[in-house]
C-alpha cells in the first residue's frame, strides 16, 4: 500500500475562484478543520501577493501543529524571503516555489529563452534552499512543455535543492493517457528522479482533474493536489474528497492510501462551501444532497433489501448522519456547547455566553435547531466580530403590489453615530441597497446576488451572498437571518465592513 500525501490548496488556488474572498479569521477557521481532516500539507496562500495574505499566512503557519503549512512564491527573491517570514514558524516550514516552462508561456508572459528559464529557476531553488528545509518545485503549464525540456529543468532543480516536483496540468489540458505518459517519461529520462517525490496537481477544464490524478498516482506519484469541494480556477481542482474516497473505495486497484479522516469530509465540505459561497451541486460526487439519495422505485427496494445493490459508500464513511441531534428554546448552556465541540467548531469559552444568547433568541422564533443553524450562526458571528464599522439596528420595507417599494434604515457607524436613511427602488431588494448606498457614503455597485436557505421548512434560516463594487474595490459579503430582507441587508453590510477592515488593515485611507 502506497501513502499518497494530500496537499490541499483550498486558501490558495480555492480562494482564487471568482467571487470568493476569504478574510483572516474565516481562512484560521478553515485551515483548522483542514487540521483536523488531516491534510499533509496546507497551502495557506501567496506571501508577497499582499500585507493581507502574508498576515493569515504567518498566522496559519503558527496556528497549525499537525500538519506542513506553504506558501506560494514565483521565482522571485524578494518572494522567497516574504514566504520565509511568514512560514519560518511553523512545525516543517516548506516553500511551493514555481516558474512557467511551456513555450507560449516563455514566449508570450516570461519572455525568456529556454536556457534563461533553466537558470531563474535554478538560482531561485539554491537561494530558497538556504532557509527552507523543503522545496517543492513546480513546472507551471507543464503539459504542455516539450518532454525532454521538461526533464532537462527538473534534473536540474533537482540538483539545486528541490525535493518535491510537482507537475501542474494548469489549463485542464491533459488526458489521461498523456499525463500518465509525462509521470513516464520523467521516470525514465531525469537520472535524479529516485531523489524526489512526484506530485500531481490538475484542473478541471474538461472534467479530467480526478482521472488525471488517479493515473499520476498509477504512475508514480505520490502526492496529489486539490481544494475541498473542487473549487479554484476558471472550472476548478481535483476535488480531493473524491480522490481519498476513490482510493479508500478501490484500495483494490490503486494499493494506495491517505491519512485523511473521512468522517471529517462532511463537515469540511460544508464549512467550506459557507465561507466561501460556493453552494456544493446536489449531484456532485460525495457530499452533494443528492449523493446518497435514491428515488428510483427499483433503486429504493434494492437498498432496503441490501445497500450494496446500488450504494458503494456509505453516508456515515464521510461523515453524514441522519440522527443528529436537534436543539431547541429549552436546550441549555451545556446542550449548545457540547454540540458546537462535537461539531468540531473552535469557540472560546469567552464567546459561548454571547452565541448561547443569539442561539436563544433563534430559538424562540424557529421551532428547531438543526445543526446546519448552529454552523451558520456561529460562523455568523466570527465572521463579523472583527468588521463591525456598520451595524444594522432596524430596517423597515413597505412593499405592496400598486405601491413604489420604500426602505428606512437606521445604522450604527464606526464612532457609535446614528444613520438613518430612506428610499425607494423597483422592488424590495433594490429599495434596501438604494438606501444602504446612502447610509455608508460611497458609490456602491452591486455585481452579483445570490440567496439559499439553511436547512428546510418555512421558517429556515436565509443566507444571502453578494458581491459588490465600494469605492472602485471589489469586495463580498454573506448576511445570515430568518427574514430574506434582514439577510439581504446584513450581507450587504458585511461586504462593505470588510473594504472598510482590510484598508484599516493594509493603512489604505479609508473612504466613506
């Protein structure tokens, strides 16, 4: 049996997927339930990209004791040194170090030759060699880099200092057969191969970056890297819930293995796709709604006759259970908490009273709590703790069929100022943004909108998702209530506090 590291590229290549902008305490969150799904190694983010990313880097890499934390950098020394600041605290300190080999890329974005290629490359891996213990080296747009070129540069970081080569399919362009067959080729023709380990790293323009895995690992590698939920780039990563599922489910076939804690990907899925955004697919591949599903009549006899007829993987492998325990008005201080631990989430025993108490008073509105609520609300409540410069204190909309929609809202501001605001719009939602635009002075444009319930039944919880233009910067926000319209606003809000914290943050002027 073959161990297969996972490199997991959630706050990296995750966070690059359009729309999504994690902020420093949602990424903590994240990196430690990664933690805890027992990834071989976090790439918490790119160091140099900006004062924001280096902070959650350094952080992270502090945080996390059990597994590797990296950082991305170009070839660049003035990136490899910001990488070695942010990462130098962490348990194995490693540098994910990369530089374009393909020849529309030396061409078109490097401008360099192939011998300059080789030499940047080279120098760059001797300098980060110095401070790093471990040097994974990346070819980007490998696929489509000549063969022997390819071997040529990777001989030659090899030699350098580089103990990990990965090699990106990094437009989804590849096959199956023809990544297999460059794992080949570089087994075959690098003479210092036996020195490294190999590593996979795929995208999902055409669907391939699982298959693309599964046969880099048939061909000697022996790390594969991807997000949760198989977000990232333009289409996407390997999803790595389903390649460890793939590989615990066919141990027959790959004679591999991955440290992860299946019953944890549930729940890390999920964390994931709220902090993100991202709502899973109901048919996506093990832990979309609809994975273990079945309504076919003759699917449905088989399963109650015998589950192996028609489900390979159990919901319980990866973490689903349908008895969970649900709270309610009457539910104590010691029911909440307890449920929170078993949930996985990190609360301070200074923050239980305050969350205890927004839990009561859902509670006295909802007939049930589910644990999906429970999620929300307290990813709710870390998520705003440290951007209140806004706050919601009421909003009133009148809206009827023969009527112009009409908001009034009042706000607290940053210096504890009262704000309050009218408006009209062509309908509710946009009644409640005209005013809002004009209770934080500044031009706002709204660029998308999305709305979806937690959980199910009329009094559900609504979770609201924007992103919005403030003052020429791009920025999102998620709003959590019972009411679509509070939700709305509260997203809103959310969106425009986070400009305002990550300019108080980077010592940006701030406007409004």
């Amino acid at each position: 049996m073959q161990k297969i590291k996972i490199f997991d590229t959630t706050l990296r290549d995750g966070e690059q997927s359009a729309g999504v902008n994690l902020n420093f305490s949602e990424k903590l969150e994240i990196a430690r339930q990664l933690d805890r799904l027992q990834v071989d190694i976090i790439e918490a983010g790119f160091p140099a990209a900006s004062k924001g990313d280096f902070s959650s880097v350094q952080h992270i890499a502090n945080s996390i004791k059990n597994c590797s934390v990296t950082g991305l950098s170009r070839s660049v020394i003035s990136d490899i040194d910001s990488a070695w600041e942010a990462l130098k605290g962490g348990i194995e300190p490693r540098l994910h170090l990369f530089i374009a080999t393909s020849p529309i890329h030396r061409k078109y974005k490097l401008k360099q030759s192939k011998e300059q290629v080789i030499e940047t490359a080279v120098n760059s891996v001797k300098y980060a060699a110095s401070k790093f213990p471990i040097i994974q080296w990346s070819a980007e747009d490998a696929c489509r880099t000549e063969l022997p070129y390819l071997a040529e540069i990777v001989e030659e970081v090899i030699q350098a200092g580089a103990s990990v080569i990965n090699i990106p399919d990094t437009v989804g362009y590849i096959t199956p057969k023809e990544y297999g067959e460059i794992f080949q080729y570089l087994n075959n023709h690098v003479p210092s191969i036996n020195k490294v380990s190999l590593s996979a790293h795929c995208h999902d323009d055409l669907g391939l970056a699982i298959s693309n895995s599964l046969v880099a690992i048939e061909n000697g590698a022996t790390q594969v890297e991807g997000t949760i939920n198989g977000i990232g780039e333009r289409a996407g990563n390997a999803a790595l819930e389903e390649l460890a599922v793939a590989l615990h489910i066919r141990q027959d076939y790959y004679h591999a293995y991955t440290s992860l804690q299946l019953n944890e990907i549930s729940r890390t899925s999920s964390l994931v796709s709220k902090l993100t955004g991202m709502v899973v697919p109901a048919n996506k591949a093990i832990v979309g709604r609809n994975a273990f599903a079945h309504e076919s009549g003759i699917h449905q006899d088989g399963v109650l006759k015998e589950k192996s007829t028609y489900e390979i993987i159990s919901p319980e492998l990866v973490g689903f259970h349908s008895n969970s325990m649900v709270l309610g008005k009457h539910s104590g201080r010691h029911a909440f908490k307890n449920r929170l631990s078993e949930l996985g989430l990190s609360i301070d025993d200074k923050e239980i009273q305050s969350l205890f108490s927004v839990f009561k008073d859902l509670a006295d509105r909802k007939k049930e709590m589910t644990d999906e609520d429970l999620v929300a609300i307290v990813l709710e409540e870390q998520m705003s703790k440290e951007t209140r410069f806004y706050e919601l204190i009421h909003l009133q909309v009148q809206y009827g069929t023969n009527q112009v929609p009409t908001a009034t809202v009042t706000l607290s501001g940053s210096q504890n100022e009262v704000i309050q605001e009218a408006s009209t719009g062509g309908g509710s939602i946009e009644a409640l943004y005209n005013t809002l635009e004009k209770c934080v002075n500044g031009e706002v444009n709204l660029l998308d909108y999305r709305i979806q319930s937690v959980g199910a039944g009329r009094d559900a919880l609504a979770q609201v998702y924007v992103k919005l233009k403030y003052c020429e910067v791009e920025t999102s926000g998620r709003g959590l209530a019972q009411d679509v319209l509070e939700a709305s606003a509260r997203a809103y809000l959310n969106a425009i506090n986070r400009e305002i914290y990550m300019r108080k943050l980077t010592k940006q002027p701030v406007k409004g």
